[in-house]
C-alpha cells in the first residue's frame, strides 16, 4: 500500500459499488442476460473480473463477430433489467456525503468516471441530485475505453485542469484501480465486491475500507 503524503487536489470516483453499493443488482442482470443466451455464469467471479469495462465490451467476449451496434442492444437489455431492479433501493454509501462536503469546503474539484452507460449515470446521480456536485462526468458514451485503460481517468484530470498524479481515484474494482496505477493517479478501494487482499498487488493503494465512512487511512487525507 502506497504511504505518498502529497495532498490531492483532485477526487475521481467509480460510481458503481462506490458512489453506491449496487454491485448485487448488476450480478442479478448479468446472470440473467447470461442465462438467457445459454451461456455459463459464475457468480463468485464476474464482477471482480469485469467491473469497469463497457457492458458492450463484457459481451463482445461471448460473440466476438457481432456488429457494435448488436452489442449495445443487447448491453442495453441488460441495462434496463438493472434499472428496474435497483432503483428501489438507491443510496448513497455510508460516509460518502461527508468526504464531499470535506472536497467543496477545500476547494478540491472532483470528478465520476464511470463504465456505465448514460441512463444509469442519471438513474444514480440525477435522481440523488449528486451531479451538481462534479466538475465532470467521464464515461465510454463518450468515446472512452472502459477500464483498466487509464483513458477516462486522464479525461477527468484534464478537464479538471489537474495533474494525474495530483488525484485520488476511488474505486471498488481490481480494474478500476489498475486504471488508475495506468494513469499515475493514488487509489482507495471500496471493499464491496473483494476483501483488502484482492488488492494487495496494487503499490498506488493509499486506503481500504467496507464504505467511506470507515476507510481505513482516509482520516490522514489531505487536500491541497
């Protein structure tokens, strides 16, 4: 676990099974979407192997010769399946409202790049009135590599006028905090799909912690 105690002055941040714990309700829609293709699905697995790549690309896998636009269709199936599931239970995990408050009072800007498609970023964000709260919202709607390409990491640093390695990127994903090592950039992990030692190989870790209000290290953070 990385101890690099320059300040950030930028936050990145994952929104799925981060900004909210919805992890469960995704793995409820892939094993449907797998099921109904007659296709095997491990449950164990899935999410820590995939989270952060595009829902096009998690296919793309299965039916390498399919036309993109038959990937998004099939994508947005499965989308709309987690839509109607979750939206029930939408809130925000515990701790995060504060860290946000401790960003606005210091003047640190922050960002969500997230592989999720446009609908369910405005299902999270617009319905919990969080987008207000970002400089920017990165996703691979807009062109982007879902992760662990660094790209939609580096977007938001730049739009955000900030240097890579002066931002800490919170994620939940193996991927997501390989995306950020890629980039440069520090990393928290949300222990909500894996335990801390699905992330001991990552020297760019800085905290863990089941939410945000019980990061471990997070106290010590610093904004510059």
């Amino acid at each position: 676990m990385s101890t690099d105690p320059s300040p950030a002055r930028a936050l990145i941040f994952d929104m799925d099974g981060t900004i909210v714990d919805n992890m469960r309700f995704h793995d409820d829609a892939w094993e449907s979407w797998h099921l109904g293709n007659a296709l095997p699905f491990d449950r164990e697995t899935f999410a820590a192997r995939t989270a952060g790549m595009a829902g096009h690309e998690i296919i793309a896998a299965h039916f390498p010769q399919a036309a993109l636009a038959e990937l998004e269709a099939m994508s947005d199936a499965k989308e709309a399946f987690y839509r109607g599931a979750y939206r029930p239970h939408l809130a925000v995990s515990a701790g995060f409202m504060e860290l946000l408050a401790r960003a606005d009072a210091a003047g640190v800007p922050m960002a969500v790049a997230s592989a999720a498609p446009p609908q369910n970023i405005e299902l999270v964000l617009d319905t919990l009135s969080l987008r207000r709260r970002f400089a920017t919202i990165v996703s691979p709607s807009q062109g982007y590599r879902g992760k662990p390409h660094p790209d939609m990491f580096l977007a938001a640093a730049e739009r955000m006028k900030v240097e890579p390695a002066d931002c800490i990127v919170f994620e939940d994903a193996p991927l997501g905090v390989e995306a950020a090592r890629r980039a440069g950039m520090r990393a928290v992990a949300l222990l909500t799909l894996l335990d801390a030692d699905g992330f001991a190989a990552y020297d760019n870790l800085i905290a863990t912690g089941r939410d945000f209000a019980a990061l471990d290290g997070l106290s010590a953070l610093r904004f510059a």
